[in-house]
C-alpha cells in the first residue's frame, strides 16, 4: 500500500477590502464577523498547528472601503501580502480603478494573481500569469486564475478593460489542465465567475444575486480539476460539493472575510488522487479570536493615512438611511436626485446592486458616502428617445431583483402582467413620456456601457462623459442639503409583487 500525502487548503473569496469586522446581519445575533486582523490569527493557527498549509484566494480582494478607494487597492494588496497569500484569483473589482492599476497591483503583490482567460485585445499576450506551481511539502499543486467571460463584460465597466478581452473559460481551462496535469499531484481552480443579478428573474429564487451554476458546469465538463474554489457569488458552500461527472470538490465562502474556509486532503502517494477530504467554514468571529498584531497594527497604519478626509463631516441624516434591491430605497432617492439636479437632466438612473451599504442616522462623513459607493464611474449624460426610454424601464420591470434606483420619473409597475409590458404608467414632470420626444438621462459608465445586462443603455443617440465621478456628485448634494431625510416619495410604485420580496 503507498504512502498517502497531505496538503490543506484554506480559502477565502471576495474580501472587498473588509480591513475591520462587519456587522454579520444574516446570523442570528448580527454578531461582528471578519476583519483582516482577525482573519490572519486564524490563518496563523492554522498554519502553526497543521503541515502542508496553502492560501488561497478567488478574487475581488479590492473595492468595499475608502481604505481601498483612496490607494487605489494598495491597500488590500499589502495586508494580503503580510497576511501570506500563495495566489489569487483576479475578479472583476480588481479593475475598478482601470487595467493599468489592475496590473500595478499584480506588480506590488508578493502573491500571484492569477487569470488564465483574460488578454490584451486582438491578441494572444495574456494580461497575467495564468497558473501557479505551489510546492507544499511533498505535495505539488498547480493553480490555475479563470474570470467569467459574462462576468467580466456584465460587471466591469468597459472603459475600464476596453484593451482586454475575456476569452471562454472552459476551453481555456482545459488547456492548462492538461500542461499541468503530468506535473503536479494537484489541481486546484481559483475561478470568478457566476450568473450576474440580470438573471434574477421570477422563474430564479430571488433572494440570490449570483448563483454557481458556472462553477459546476465547469467542474463537471472540465476533466482533470481537484478543487474549484468560487468566487463572485457572495455565497457560502457550506459542505464541500462533489461534481457528478469528475468529483471535482467545489468550496466557496460568504465574502468580506467573514469566514475562512478549511479543506484537508489525503492523497494516494502513487497516483495522487484524492482518498479522503474533509472541510468546513470556519466563521471569523472578532469576539473570540485575538488579532493579529502585525496585521492590525498595518490596518492602523493605512486608517491613519485616510483619516483626515474620510472622518470629514458632510451631513447629517436624521435616520436610518436604506437600500432596496427590490424597489424604491431612501438611499437610492438621494443618490439619483443627486446625478438629476447636479449634471440638469429629466432623470437618472443607478444600479440596485452598486448601492454597498446603508448610512446610518448621525454625522454623514465622506467615508460613510465611500461605502455608499467605492466605485471609480464617471457619470455620463445620454439622449434618449422616449421609446427607448421606456425601454430601459421595461428592462428594469422585469427584475424581480435588481429594479433601477431612478430620479425624475413617477412610474408604476404590474409584476403580474408579461414581460415588455409591465411598465403601466410612466411620466416625466406630470406628463406621460413620449415615444418620439428626446429626453436627457443621467447614468454612470457601468450603465451606459450595458453593465448588469441592462442593455438598453446602450441605445443613447448621444453620449457625454462629464469626467465627474457618481460619488461626488452625491457628496456634494449631501453638503448643499446639510439635513438629510430618509424619503419613500412613490416615484416607484410596484404592484403584483411576488411573497417573501423586501429590503436587503
């Protein structure tokens, strides 16, 4: 009987930049969850107890705090590296401030980040590495990086990779399956893929935004893959899923750090193959675990270079400020009056999902707007006729989870009727909108170029790029208005619902 070998993975996926513990709202309790100094000293204990350890990650490390929205991601990058990733997945907010800083951070890390299907335009250069051979002990694995074509062209705006294409990831995969296969004992798949909140429609659960039918259609038609490790879904696998077809295991954590996920492999010694597997998702509870020290003495260090700006008042809101990804929200109000009044349109429009996080009643800061929105967009200003306008209604009306945040329209919606003919009332300053009639609509980048799927933005006759970030616009509304109220005004009205909708 041959020796058996054993390696253990732990994982993590979509940290977006989570550098203190969040507030856990999905478990009973709402207990305080994650934070990078948190997340290291189980990391740590992990790695002193147990031989053979590797750490990996499936992407978005970037984009959720103005720690990372003031350094442009170095920040995130540099507690990834004290912490001691192995290798990392890129993911679509890894290009929230552009390609060219997506690729000045894959330089400044010490980690590789991976990305096996994306390369530069009209050509064969890949735009990173796109594996890597971890020797673990006396277990070899190699690390394939794969982002989701969909993914990557719904969820980036396209200024920001219009010199990168994202090629099928399956074939690809295959093919560095195959080099790597002869080579290492393992094969381990860091992917960011998954079906963009366009698809939560009625006919899907609802409360989803992603789900994992990509990762297990690739690990079931690719052969050769031990682990797939998934990120994008914000969702947790909480018991390793075995693919019908291969056996490939598929893991994936919630995100924001909040849970660490441990997977321990035996492999045969002689054919590598994987004879036992055990794992589980091991929930980063601040309230029990010591810090790191090194690792929070570096978040201090970042914090206190953003201080001053971000702790700089701006407002104050006279309660709790919320975001609705099913319908109208206070906070959804606020920032599409913002884009209307400021850039002088007939009505604007904002992404349910690009709202991250709620204001709460007190003090407004501009890091409390940054996590509002951590995003680099530029708004545009478009032409739309109205046809095409009460298309990208209709498109929005046939969302059960994504409805448009919008400003300037009184419109009312029957989820019950077929869909393209929800939308039955629409008007615009108290007259209904008109077929031929031009209007000007306000939007971000993300949207104009089709982001989210929502591509009827791409019908504008004209489009003018006001060079003026979404965000600033809103912070300069909250400081022209100083008090800000929490309003429902009925601009949104929805009817026919189906039971169980609310707010996120």
């Amino acid at each position: 009987m041959s020796q058996t070998k054993e390696v253990t993975i732990l994982y993590t996926n979509d940290f977006h930049s989570q550098e203190q513990p969040v507030k856990a709202t999905w478990v009973e309790g709402s207990p305080m969850m994650g934070g990078a100094a948190y997340m290291a000293s189980y990391i740590k204990k992990i790695r002193a107890s147990e031989p053979n350890v590797v750490l990996l990650d499936a992407g978005d490390i970037i984009t959720g705090s103005p720690l990372s929205m003031l350094t442009e991601g170095r920040a995130p990058v540099d507690l990834f590296n004290r912490i001691g990733y192995d290798a990392v997945a890129i993911g679509n907010h890894e290009f929230d401030h552009g390609w060219r800083n997506a690729k000045k951070l894959i330089y400044e890390a010490n980690f590789p980040f991976l990305a096996a299907n994306i390369f530069y335009k009209g050509t064969n250069i890949l735009f990173a590495k796109p594996y890597e051979i971890i020797e673990a002990g006396d277990v070899s694995i190699g690390v394939i990086g794969i982002h989701g074509k969909k993914a990557g062209y719904e969820t980036i705006s396209l200024e920001q990779i219009r010199e990168l294409e994202f090629r099928n990831q399956e074939s690809v995969l295959q093919e560095y399956v195959n080099l790597l296969r002869p080579h290492v004992d393992l094969i381990v798949v860091l992917a960011h893929q998954g079906i963009p909140a366009e698809q939560a429609t009625e006919d899907r659960e609802v409360v989803v935004e992603r789900d994992f039918e990509e990762d297990v259609y690739i690990a079931n038609q690719v052969k050769g893959i031990d682990v797939l490790i998934a990120g994008h879904c914000h969702k947790s696998i909480v018991r390793p899923y075995v693919a019908q077809q291969t056996g490939t295991l598929v893991v994936s954590t919630r995100a924001l750090g909040t849970i660490v996920g441990y997977l321990n492999l035996k492999l045969d010694g002689r054919s590598g193959k994987i004879v036992q597997f055990t794992g589980h998702l091991e929930p980063i509870l601040s309230e029990r675990i010591m810090p790191d020290p090194e690792i929070a003495e570096r978040v201090a260090y970042w914090e206190e270079q953003s201080k001053v700006l971000v702790n700089q008042v701006i407002g104050h809101a006279s309660d709790h400020l919320t975001r609705n990804y099913f319908g109208e929200a206070p906070l959804g109000n606020i920032i599409t009056d913002a884009v209307r009044l400021l850039a002088q349109v007939d009505c604007s429009f904002y992404q349910g999902g690009g709202v991250r996080a709620d204001i709460e009643k007190g003090d407004i800061t501009i890091g409390d707007v940054m996590n509002v929105n951590p995003f680099q967009s530029p708004t545009y200003v478009m032409e739309f006729t109205g046809i095409d306008l009460l298309g990208i209604l209709e498109q929005s009306a046939a969302l059960v989870a994504g409805v448009l945040q919008q400003s300037g329209i009184r419109m009312v919606i029957d989820m019950e009727r077929e869909i393209g003919q929800r939308v039955i009332e629409a008007t615009i300053k108290g007259n209904p909108i008109q077929p031929d009639k031009i209007y000007t609509v306000g939007a971000s980048s993300f949207l104009v170029t089709g982001g989210d799927g929502f591509t009827a933005f791409t019908k504008a006759k004209r489009a003018y790029n006001t060079s003026v970030v979404e965000r600033d616009f809103l912070i300069e509304h909250i400081k022209k208005l100083r008090h800000i109220e929490p309003v429902l005004d009925g601009r949104t009205r929805i009817i026919g619902m189906p039971e169980g909708i609310g707010n996120v």
